[in-house]
C-alpha cells in the first residue's frame, strides 16, 4: 500500500509568498502521487502561527479549492517556529505515515523532497535536509553559524551542522518526538535524540520567494510579550553584569596591590585579603547568575503550559498539546 505524506508549512505573516509556495508545492505533491511514490490523500498543511496579515484567509480558499490535498491549522496566536511545527506535526501524526517539515519560504530546495521520499522508502525514518552552501546567508550569519555548531558539539550536543527545520521523520520517530514534554523547544537539538535509522540528503538554500525574514520581527514580538516577565530574568543579568565588574575591579586591584606590597608601601597580610576579596566575589557573582539561568529554565518547563492552542483545523479535529 502506498504510504501517506504530509508537508507541514508553518507561516506567519507569509501573505506575499503563500501563494508562490502553495503552487510549486503542490506541483511536488502531485508529481509525487502521479508516480507511485505517495498515497492519493497525503497533504499539504499550512500551520497560521497567529498571521496578522491575509495569511488565513489565503490558507482558508486553498484549503477550499482543493481539501483533499490541502489543510489549514490555525494557532490562537504567535507561538514561534518551533511550536507551529510541533502543532502542525500533533494534528497530521495519526494519519501521516512521513511528515515533511519545510519553511513557508521555499528556501529550502523543493526538489529534493521526493530523494526524502525515496529514503524513507528505503527504511529510514528520520532524514535530514542538509544545505550544502551558505551562499545566501551574509558573512555574519556564517561565521555565527559555524561558531554555534562547534560550541555545540563541545556541549556533548549531537546536532547536524547546516540542518534548519527541513526533514522528513516517519510516523514512530514523530510519535517519539512528540512524546518529548518540554516547553523549550529546540527541533534540531531534540530531533537526533530520537534515534531510529537516519540520513542526510543535500541541497543549496535560496534566497527567499517573497517577504522579509520572520525573525528579526518575531525576537521584537516575544521581547515585548515577555516584557511582565522580564523582571524575572534581569535581576539574574544584573547579577552576571555586576560579577564582571567585580571581578575586573579585582583584577586590577590585584595587580595594583602587588605593586605596592613589592614596594613594602603595605600592612602585611593586606594585600592577599583584599585580593581574595575582590576576586572570589567575582567569580561567586558570576556562578550564582549561572546558576540562575538554569533556576530560570525550570520555573519555565515547570509551567507545563500548552506550547500551541490550534483555534481551527480545516479538515480535521482539534487536537491539543496534552492530547498526545
Ligand atoms: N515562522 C513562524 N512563526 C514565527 C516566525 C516564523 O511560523 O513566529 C515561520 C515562517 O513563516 C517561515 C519559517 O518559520 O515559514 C522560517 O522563518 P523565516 O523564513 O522568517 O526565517 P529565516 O529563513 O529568515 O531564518
Ligand atoms: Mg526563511
């Protein structure tokens, strides 16, 4: 029997390249069913992470022009990336035998969806869409890069370097997934804790269809919805910021006193309590705020608040995040 794919999209704000995308990957889908490779009823289902733009009403007349290959969730309100994705993946999970996850953007290439296809065909259930260059990304954005995935690695971290969001999981590794409880979602850190057989395929990421990155905007939004709770995690900041100062305020006391102790101009015993003063009062500045990141971690993951509330479903139930 042939197997049922969903392509999940979550999009926010996305009006200007929606209908660019739906059509080229509509053009995937059905070139896919065409050759056998996929189930007449796999999908395509568009994820509204909280759109303040046309995004719904364009996802509501694809889903009404053609609702047996097109679904439309919608969030409640923005919940991020990560967590449309992990919405879009509880509502299609008990359908889907593989779901694909690809940005609304397109930026990632469409055409290697169907070797995706092939290698869970061949028994993988887990495959990662890999760019090949970061020709697109500026400068920066590469060195930023290749320094967060060496920093990662050194943290024990098992992650694919220049993997996004792009990846096709089979029905039990999304199962698996989805049975991860925590709030902090991280896909691409989370993802090779599922295990399962897994492989890469490669690709060069373009440049976007239409539209302006999501997130520059969406760091704005979630600093100024986390504004009443940010009084929680300041104190932690000032904390870290005044453990540096301390502590160059002690180095350069340690340094200044050991010039005038080499010159006799001191009490003995002096120098070495100051010294010790100034500087292991840095150091224990610095860990408590350490160790506030990490308090600060759990008052979240504590919280076991809902990481999505899907408002609507088009074609199908309303699930929610506890349901799994
Ligand atoms: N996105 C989302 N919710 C957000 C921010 C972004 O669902 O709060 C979606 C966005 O519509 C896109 C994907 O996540 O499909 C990646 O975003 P974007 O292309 O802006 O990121 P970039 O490619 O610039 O890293
Ligand atoms: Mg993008």
């Amino acid at each position: 029997m042939k197997k049922n794919l969903s392509i999940i999209l979550p999009c926010y704000n996305e009006e200007e390249v929606l209908p660019i995308s739906s059509e080229k990957i509509m053009g995937v889908l059905l070139d896919l069913i065409n050759k056998g490779k996929i189930s007449n009823d796999s999908n395509i289902v568009f994820v509204d992470d909280g759109s303040s733009d046309k995004t719904w009403t364009l996802i509501e007349r694809l889903v009404d022009s053609d609702s047996n290959h097109y679904n439309g969730i919608k969030l409640s309100r923005n919940f991020g990336h990560q967590n449309a994705l992990m919405a879009g993946m509880t509502s299609q999970v008990d359908k889907a035998d593989m779901i694909i996850t690809i940005d609304a953007d397109l930026q990632d290439d469409i055409a290697v969806i169907e070797d995706m296809v092939d290698a869970y065909n061949k028994g993988y259930d887990v495959v990662y869409g890999v760019r090949n260059n970061r020709d697109s990304d500026t400068a920066f954005k590469r060195k930023t890069a290749e320094t967060f995935y060496k920093l990662m690695n050194k943290a024990g971290i098992e992650m694919v370097p220049n993997h996004a969001d792009f990846r096709l999981l089979s029905q039990r590794a999304v199962n698996t997934l989805l049975s991860f409880p925590e709030k902090n979602l991280f896909l691409r850190g989370l993802v090779p804790l599922v295990g399962y057989p897994n492989t890469k395929v490669y690709y060069s990421r373009k440049k976007r269809e239409a539209g302006e990155s999501k997130y520059p905007l969406k760091k704005m939004i979630s600093f100024a919805k986390e504004g009443l709770t940010s009084f929680t995690i300041l104190p932690i900041t000032f904390v870290r910021n005044l453990g540096y100062i301390v502590l160059s305020i002690g180095v350069i006391y340690t340094i200044y006193t050991l010039i005038q102790w080499s010159k006799g101009a001191v009490e003995n015993g002096w120098s070495s309590i100051i010294i010790t003063l100034w500087l292991l009062g840095g150091f224990q500045l610095i860990s408590i705020s350490i160790i506030g990141e990490y308090i600060g971690k759990i008052y979240w993951e504590v919280k076991h608040r809902p990481r999505f509330i899907i408002e609507t479903n088009l074609t199908g139930e309303v699930k929610e995040d506890h349901e799994r």
